[in-house]
C-alpha cells in the first residue's frame, strides 16, 4: 500500500481499512517443523494496484566514504542516516522495486550476498488513539520505500538487521505508517512489526508455529524482557502515558509484557483481514476459522499437524481466490453472513497483487546457498513463481529489469507478460475451465522446479565445497537466467494459445523446460571407452523428461520427449543423486514410444531419472546428452 492511500485513510480514520480491503499486501510464514523437507518458509504478496510496474535487479556493491551516508537514491523520499560503524563496501543484495521512479526505491523483496533476506512490507495501520500518542513524524523519518534497501546493504545476519532498523526507528522516527517486515537469514527468521512514530516490536519466529498476516498488527502477548524479542524503549511507557496499554492476556500481572496487537492495533478485524486469516489457515490445515469475524484478538499462530507444507503448496495460497471451499463444498459467504458482513470477500490471490513471492530458507545448507527467492512478476492466482539463489547473484535476465512503466499490447519486461497473463485469465470471456487449467499448470510447474531444486542443490554445493566463490555466482547467475527466460517464454506461449482458444490438453506446460546448473565447457569430456562413439554417426539431440508418474505395484511411468532420429532410448534411475554404479540401473528401449515403465522399485524410496537418446551406427550406440534429472518417491 502506498503512500497515497495512507494519506487518505489519515485523513478520514483507520476504519476505511475495511473499504478499501483491496489495497493491501498479505503476508504468510510455516516454520521448519511443519514443512515437508524442514525449510522454514516466509513470503508476501504485494497488493496495489491494477498495473503497477515492478522490475527485480542486483544492486551492486559500492564505496562507502568516511562519514557516508545512506540517501533514497530514486529521490522520492527524505530519509537519510549514516551506514554502521566500519562499513566501508555496502553488500551486493537483489531487490524487486517499483519500475516507475520518484516516489521511492520501494524494495519490497531481496537477499544480500550475506545470506539476509527481507520482505517488506505489510501495512498495518494502527489505531487513532495510538497514532496520538506517539504520532508518525513526516517525510524526515524512514518508511517502507526504505526498509529493505537501507537494511540489505549493510546487514550480515538477521539480528544485525532488525537492530539496523530499530535504531534508525530510534533516532529518526517513521514518516507515516505502522508496518510489519520480515528479516532472515540461514539461522533464523525474525518479524518486526514498526507500531507508531516511535515504538516497534520484533520477535524470533518460531519453528514449530504457522501465521498468516494481513494488513493488521499480529502479535500478541509479549513480555519485552525476553531474549527472544526486540523492542523500543518505550513501548509500554507510551501505551501507558496514552492510556492506550492493554495488560499480556496470559501474564496480566507482569509489568515487563503487553498485548501488542490490542495495545497498538484496537480490538478485532476487519472483513477484509479476517477472510485471509481464515482462508489461509483452511488452505495449510483444513479448519475454518469462522470465529475471527467475531473475536476481539485471536493468537495469529497456529500448528499444522500434518506437517506436510511445501513452495508448491504456499504458492498455491499467495494465489487462492477459495476455490479449495468450492471444492469442498463450503460456501464462504455463508459464515460471513452469519456474522453480519456484506461486503465483498477480499481473497488473497487478487489481480491487484503486482508481484508475490516465498523465501525458503534452509538451514543446514552455508549462507552463499541457504535461501531460494521464489517470485512471481504479477498475482500467484496466474503467474508462475521461479527460483533464484539471491545471495549469489550478479546479474538477471534483462526481461525482470526492464520497465514497462505503462500497459502494452506486446509486453516485454517479465512484469508485462506475466501481468497480461493475470488479465486474460480475469476477462469475463475466458471460460472457467481455461482459467482452472492455467493455473493447474502453473501449480504443476512450481511443483516440478520444487522437486529438481534437490538436484540443482547438490550440483551447488559440490562447486561451494570445492571453493570457486567466482564459479559459484557464475552458475547460480546463469541459472537464474536460463530459468527465468524458460519461464517467460513458457507463458507467453500459453497466453497465445489461451487466444487462440486451443483445447485445454493440448496448451503448453513446464514439463520440458531445463532447470538444472550448466555444464561448464572449460572442463574436457572424459573418454567414452564403454560407450564407442561413430564417427560418420552425428549424435542424437537431447531429450527432456516431461513427467514422472507413480504406478501401482512400485513402478513409475517415465514421459520423455521424442527426438527425431533416434533409434533408441536409454533410461537410468538410480537411489543416488551422482548416478554411482551400484546405485543405478540402465535400461535401454526402443523409439517406437516416448512412455515407458520402470518396474520393480522399492517402496518408500525417492528415485533420480534421467534420460537420453541414441542413434544405431552398426553394431555401436551414439549417445546424446543425458535429459535433466527428475526426482521421484515411490508411494509405499
């Protein structure tokens, strides 16, 4: 939300919130304990309007002088304050901002080349009666077109980060609204929710708790003494001066803790905010929590007990318009009713979302490699989300830079054509199975980049290990690029196909796109002495594995593209990521099919299938290239 709408809602009270739902961001974490491989997940989708340009970059690194200090370099703001003490290079960090300049950097999203990431902001807005006792101090103090820009190019770990805002809280002020911020790194997650004028709160999340946020402040009882928490001085005298101080719940005689959210946030939630709050519980763990249209403070923490949460699955609800309720047989609007609301439902995956996104962090990988930026350059509901190794990065493929300020008949920049997408699925004349399909495949996509992401994971970490940091950012940089232009290439294929009204089977998908770390060309091919190679035989092409299905009776269907003049194909799978001889089976088939089943495999066990073709020269195979790897559990 920017800061046009928040003047208004100054203008006319925090209760026009709740009319104009539309304009807000919401954000969403799950702790390592309740995901399906123990990454920690955190991530936002950023609402603001119906075409607002965004464009994701690296900021280089730069000199700092003696005495330097940090300016809004887009000039949309008059924050200004010197680095930390020592800092002589600011950090190399990405950031996805607005195209449009003058009005601030707004980095909204970025890790630095130390491992810290951010995602800012949800707006919060606070209560009247807490805007006036400890009011917001005009364009002088800092604001969320600052935060991530300010905090990535000079924070080494997340704490440091949380601190770096705080004190700039401390000495400046916030411009004009109470905000909530995420900031990691491959330790530990912290949220920080900037209150007022003066006062913040920032906690340690926990590892075993899942939270949706929408434009509300959250947190609830914190006792400000705790190891865990950093907070402003004056949290609680301000409350107390401006009788404004509601006691802990759970602690109502511990003079060291509040209430956050009643303190500073007034008492319930809008329509707006308690749909999300609702929905995305439902979507992580199927119960509806219809009692947030009534009660005056909920615990914004809840536990998943299946423990199950994947990228896929949180991407699904960073892009849910409910039709998991359509699905089940639930009508949303009738627990609204119930309750006394009529206006709209505000749904998380609007077409006002500009650009979503999911860090994952995991936590025994090194920092150079912990966390994966997942984005998306419009709403979820529609547009696909793609890896980035943030921290290693040194350049983008020029479509995310590109700005396209205004909206175009033949977009180029990733923003435009994943936007033009989002609208054509939203036109009143795309049939809903059309609408339904898409973004099954795009579901579907996410899923397979999640699952090759384990190999791509591997393949890093050899070059990490063998301490080439200029080989490591080299591949993660070309990969990031490669898969970021697969992508675009990918929907504007599907939204031409989409045009010209194709059937639903037949409309483009992600299954042959490559994602996997480039081969290194200085490096010289090995002598093939068990595989002859003709000499009059040109090799075959490089097939790619379109999809990989679990059968009943422990086998796998292996979808494969056909390359032309192949004769053959061989398919090996193998319980190691390496391919080892004594892990892996070679089976070879003939080009009459591009499906074939592999059988007998263990129940329980994940698989790692790769393809290739080859043409017959005589008695002797010429090989082509292996496809990329795909990654299979056989269901017990």
């Amino acid at each position: 939300m920017k800061k046009a709408l928040l003047t208004m809602l100054a203008a006319v009270g925090l209760t026009a919130l709740a009319a104009v739902p539309a304009k807000a961001c919401t954000s969403y974490y799950v702790g390592s304990d309740l995901t399906e491989d123990g990454s920690t997940l955190f991530g936002r989708t950023e609402d603001v309007g119906n075409y607002h340009d965004k464009v994701f970059d690296v900021i280089d690194s730069k000199d700092v002088p003696k005495n330097g200090m940090w300016v809004d370099e887009d000039g949309g703001t008059k924050f200004t304050a010197p680095y930390k003490d020592g800092l002589t290079k600011t950090y190399r960090y990405t950031a996805c901002r607005d195209g449009a300049k003058g009005d601030g950097l707004f980095g909204e999203v970025g890790i630095n080349e130390k491992g810290v990431s951010m995602s800012a902001t949800t707006t919060a807005g606070n209560s009247e009666e807490a805007e006036a006792a400890d009011p917001f101090v005009g364009k002088t103090g800092i604001s969320e077109e600052n935060y991530v820009d300010y905090v990535l190019c000079q924070a080494s770990s997340a704490e440091e980060g949380v601190r770096i805002l705080a004190e700039a809280i401390d000495k400046y002020g916030v411009w004009y609204t109470a905000d909530g911020v995420f900031i990691s790194d491959n330790k530990e997650v912290w949220y920080m929710e900037i209150l007022s004028g003066h006062q913040y709160c920032a906690i340690k999340m926990p590892e075993d708790k899942a939270a949706i946020i929408p434009n509300c402040l959250v947190l609830g009882d914190i006792d400000v003494t705790d190891s865990d928490v950093i907070a402003s001085d004056g949290i609680i005298s301000t409350a107390v001066e401006g009788r404004i101080y509601h006691e802990s719940l759970t602690e109502p005689e511990n003079k060291n803790a509040l209430n956050i959210k009643l303190t500073y946030g007034g008492e319930k939630y809008s329509s707006g905010n308690a749909d999300r709050i609702r929905a995305g519980k439902y979507i992580l763990t199927g119960e509806d929590n219809t009692a947030i249209y009534a009660e005056e403070y909920q615990d914004i923490f809840f536990d998943i007990p299946s423990k199950d949460v994947t990228v896929e699955k949180l991407y699904q609800l960073a892009g849910s318009q409910y039709e998991e309720y359509e699905d089940a047989g639930i009508n949303f609007q009738d627990a609204r009713t119930d309750a006394g609301i009529t206006d709209s439902v505000r749904v998380i995956g609007t077409n006002r979302s500009q650009e979503c996104h999911i860090l994952q962090i995991r936590s025994d990988m090194p920092a150079e490699l912990a966390t994966v930026e997942w984005l998306s350059m419009s709403s979820a509901a529609y547009s696909p989300m793609v890896p980035f190794y943030g921290a290693l990065l040194t350049d983008v493929a020029e479509p995310y830079k590109l700005a396209e300020i205004t909206m175009v008949d033949d977009p180029q920049s990733a923003y435009g054509i994943c936007k033009a997408m989002n609208n054509l699925m939203r036109d009143e004349d795309t049939k809903p199975f059309i609408k339904k399909t898409v973004k099954k495949i795009f579901k579907d996509y996410v899923g397979k980049l999640e699952e090759e992401q384990k190999v791509v994971d591997v393949d890093l970490k050899v070059i990490y290990d063998s301490g080439d940091s200029a080989e490591l950012e080299g591949k993660a940089t070309e990969l990031g690029i490669s898969i970021g232009n697969q992508t675009l290439d990918m929907v504007k294929k599907l939204y031409a196909e989409v045009k010209e009204v194709m059937p639903p089977d037949d409309l483009t998908n992600g299954d042959d796109i490559e994602y996997e770390v480039p081969e290194t060309p200085s490096q010289p091919q090995q002598p093939q002495t068990s595989e002859p190679q003709a000499q009059d035989v040109s090799a075959p092409a490089k097939t790619a594995i379109k999809k990989l299905k679990n059968r009943k009776g422990r086998k796998v269907q292996v979808k494969f593209k056909e390359v032309a003049g192949a004769d053959g194909y061989e398919i090996a799978y193998s319980t190691g990521v390496n391919f080892g001889k004594k892990k892996t089976t070679v089976k070879s088939y003939n080009a009459a099919k591009n499906v074939r089943t592999v059988k007998k495999l263990k129940k329980g066990k994940r698989y790692f299938v790769k393809v290739r073709a080859y043409k017959m020269n005589g008695t002797e195979k010429v090989y082509g290239k292996w496809s990329q790897v795909k990654v299979v559990k056989i269901k017990k």
